[in-house]
C-alpha cells in the first residue's frame, strides 16, 4: 500500500505490513482496522486523498470474498453434486441452485447484490409488518411555531 501512494506514507513507512528490519509492531492489524485508524489520522491527509478511501474499500470488500470463497471451497463436498452434468437439468436451473446455494454466503458482503436484496427484504418485511394498519410507509410532518422565527427556513 505504501508504494501506491508514496505522498500517503512519508519514506515508504507505515504500511499495512511492516518493513523488515526497520519497521516494528506489537500485534498485527486487521485491513479494516488499519484503514480506520488511517481514515482517523490527525492531519487527514487520507480521507482527503481522493482514491485512498476506495482503495480501502476495495480491498476490504475482496478480502471477504476471498475468505468466502475460500470456506466455501474448503466444505466443496456439498456442492460438487451441483456441478455433476445430469442431462434432466438445464443449464440455467444449475446456473440458479449454484447461485441459491451461494447467496447465505454473500448476504454478509457490503455492497454485493446479495446483501441488498436480504436489506431489502427486511425493508419490505417492516413495511408489510401488522404495526401498521395501511401497510404502506408513513409521512410524518411536524410544525411549530417556531419554524417562521427560524431564518434558516426563508
């Protein structure tokens, strides 16, 4: 990472990994407590940094797809009966139980299609909850009189 943005990280120090030799540390970090604490550094030259932040989140995003998909392999006993060709079952109904099979996996995973669908399934789920009687989202407003004293609203 330090030598990416070598601006970031003044003489190649301070990286995720520390230098052999000349860079120390008492216990490892995790990537995305690293890149908070670096989001939280005190002259903010990362969060300023204009691709540092997606770098982070990228990174972050593909460890955890690899930590999937490398547990997924590891317990691959239980979908390799998926893969088998079996002339009653078209491609794209494998193609569906594969992807059904895989979707409590990457439910977790920020950002991926999985995980949206499952929030907005809970969304939908609160929306048609017995709680509300019309089963459809509610609109509050509220008014004061101190809303026409307030310059801030003209």
């Amino acid at each position: 990472m330090q030598n990416c943005f070598p601006t970031l990280f003044t003489n190649g120090e301070g990286g995720l990994n520390p230098l052999e030799g000349s860079e120390s540390r008492l216990h490892e970090y995790h990537l995305d407590e690293y890149c908070a604490h670096l989001m939280k550094w005190h002259d903010r030259r990362f969060i300023i940094h204009s691709n540092f932040k997606f770098l982070c989140l990228n990174l972050i995003q593909r460890r955890q797809i690899d930590g999937l998909v490398r547990r997924i392999s590891d317990s691959g006993s239980q979908h390799d009966e998926l893969l088998q060709p079996d002339s009653s079952i078209g491609d794209e109904d494998t193609a569906l139980q594969i992807l059904e099979s895989l979707k409590p996996y990457f439910k977790v995973v920020r950002g991926s299609g999985f995980y949206w669908s499952s929030v907005r399934d809970d969304l939908v789920s609160m929306i048609g909850s017995r709680v509300l009687p019309t089963r459809w989202p509610t609109f509050f407003l509220t008014l004061s009189a101190a809303d026409t004293i307030w310059p801030d609203f003209f």
